[in-house]
C-alpha cells in the first residue's frame, strides 16, 4: 500500500484531500467544550456544626466520616476540612472505578454513622466537577432590590425552558428577610415585651398542613395559610385585641423592612445593583449551542424589556468559535495547498 502511494504521488494527495473534507464537515457534528475535561471523580460529604471550633469539628466529626469511608470500594484519597461550624469531607474516586458504587456506597456509609454530635445538621452529599460554566448574564435595571431578585428568578427559571440549557444558577443576592424593629417606647404603653410580640407573630404567620377529608371524589388535603409574606401583611398583625374591638397592630408598636440578610454579597454594573446568572452545562452538551439557545432567549428578552440591561461576560463559547474557526481556516487553506499541488 505504501509503494502504491509513493508510485502514484496524485493518489495519495487525494486521499489527503478527502481525509481533510470529511474532517472539515463533521466539525459541527461533534460535542465542542472550552477545554478537555480533567476533572477527577469526586464526592464531598458537607455537615454543619454549628458553634463547633475547627477543633471540635475535626475530633467529632470529620474522624467518623473518615472512618466510616475507609471501607468504600475505589477510593483513592479522602481530604477533610474541618472548619468553624463546618466539616467537608472529599472522596476522590481511583481511574476506572464505577462511580454507581463508589456512589451508592458513600451514600449507605454515611447514612448509617449514628454516633455524630446530637447538634451536627444532616449530612449534604454532593457529585463535584459535574458541570462547566458556558457564560454569565448580568441583569440590572430600574427597579427596588427585591424587584430585581423575583425578576432574577423569574427570569432563570423561563432560561432553563430553553432547549440546550439545563443549569441557572443566581449570585448577588443573600437571604431575602422581614425584619422587624420594636419601638421601647410602644412596647412600654401596650405593657408587651419583645418575646411576647415575637411569639404573637410566629403563632399567627404560618402555613402547616390541617389533616384531610375524605370525599366521594377523593380525599382534599386541608392546609391552613396564613403565612405573611410582605410589610404591609406584617403589619396589619393584630397583636392586641380589647373586648370592645380596639385593636393593636405590628405596624403601630413597629417598623418592618424588606430587605436582604446581608449587604456584602451583591453584585454591582457599573455603580447599580446587578444580578447575576451563571449558565452552566452538563458534560456531554455543546457550549456553542448552549451559549446560542441563551443569547437568543436574551435577544427576545431585551425586546421584551427595553428597560432592563443585559450584559453577557465569561462566554466560553467565543474561545471555542474561534479556534474552530482558525481550524477550518487552516484545514481549507492545506486543502487548497494539495490541490494546487495535484
């Protein structure tokens, strides 16, 4: 077979030649990514303790993981961080190892550790390195704080109905909360006391279940709902209530404010306050049509809202756009070379 091509130079130019179309053509029939994936298999076991030293942490906790792990099939290498409040333990799978196993196994070890401190939350037991960052939006726009987050949610959970895209996740907004501040001075006129209003408003804000009754339809699940979930709501509590029907509100003795558990987590465009949306893909999609699905969504979303800004950064997708470029670039100009050569 070498002989023929060295004997007949024009064939094996051709054969070249073809090689390069097909290679050429089938670019975009492959799963295109920003970088090969080197990331190792691992599982990282998460449980709170809170109050606990990094000290406490790591004796009562992080040990007994490491411990009850120890037997789990293709573990190559346990790291525990043991933190104030915090224990994270890692499990990084060997090469070759059958991830449902290691999986499954971790999950049933853990489980059945019943000798961790009676204030450890329950365990978190999360896959890493399952997912790659395609692009961030920043949304910003005219509107009160708490606006631009239920806008921000709004708006990732209609992203995640768009074909090719799967994983949003928001930044720049920490726990939204209620608060409530007492007035000394109207705690001391209505003879009422801090715990005592709070207590008020916890019986009288809630959403719990209340039973069933059965139907010749089928049984309805009775719930009962009255949980406040603004200002003005909280305010209009009635905390006391005299025989002849005067009334003492939340709003009379106090002042509630929607706001967000702490300031320090925000994100910022410019000198305003920004949501931001991480688009993220599983590994066996396509950055490129993940990252088009989303700029499409963005264009008809812009037209939607012509007040709001949209400001697309850490596209991933434009690296790999260009190196395919410059790849078909250069496959093309080898093809025109053999041609010419022929």
């Amino acid at each position: 077979m070498i002989s023929f091509f060295a004997k007949h130079p024009t064939a094996a130019n051709l054969l070249m030649l073809i090689f390069l179309s097909i290679g050429v053509l089938s670019i975009r029939s492959l799963r295109r990514e920003t970088f090969p994936d080197f990331s190792p298999t691992e599982v990282e076991v998460r449980i709170a303790y809170l109050g606990a030293t990094a000290e406490e942490v790591e004796e009562a906790v992080c040990q007994r993981v490491e411990d009850a792990l120890d037997g789990v099939r293709f573990v190559e290498e346990l790291r525990s961080d043991a933190r104030q409040g915090m224990a994270i333990v890692t499990a990084e799978m060997e090469p070759g190892g059958d991830y449902q196993a290691f999986k499954d196994e971790i999950d049933t070890e853990v489980a059945a550790i019943d000798d961790l401190p009676p204030e450890a939350e329950d365990p978190v037991i999360t896959h890493l390195h399952t997912t790659d960052l395609v692009l961030s939006v920043l949304v910003t726009g005219p509107m009160p704080l708490a606006d631009l987050k239920a806008y921000c949610e709004d708006f990732r959970e209609r992203l995640q109905q768009q074909p090719e895209v799967s994983l949003v996740a928001i930044q720049g907004f920490s726990d939204h909360q209620l608060r409530i501040e007492l007035s000394d001075e109207a705690l001391r006129r209505y003879d009422l006391s801090a715990a005592e209003v709070a207590d008020i408003v916890r019986r009288q804000s809630v959403n719990l279940p209340a039973g069933a009754i059965e139907a010749h339809e089928g049984e309805l699940t009775v719930r009962f709902v009255e949980e406040r979930r603004s200002p003005h709501e909280l305010e209009d509590l009635v905390i006391v209530a005299g025989p002849g029907g005067a009334e003492v509100r939340l709003g009379d003795i106090a002042t509630v404010s929607d706001l967000f558990e702490l300031d320090e987590e925000q994100v910022l465009l410019g000198d305003r306050r920004a949501g931001l949306l991480n688009v993220e893909m599983t590994k066996n999609q396509d950055v490129i049509r993940v990252a088009d699905s989303v700029k499409s969504f963005l264009a008809r979303e812009q037209e939607r809202y012509p007040q709001l800004d949209f400001e697309i950064t850490q596209d991933g997708s434009t690296l790999v756009s260009d190196r395919l470029t410059m790849l078909v670039k250069n496959a093309w100009q080898g093809m025109l070379l053999v041609f010419l050569t022929m």
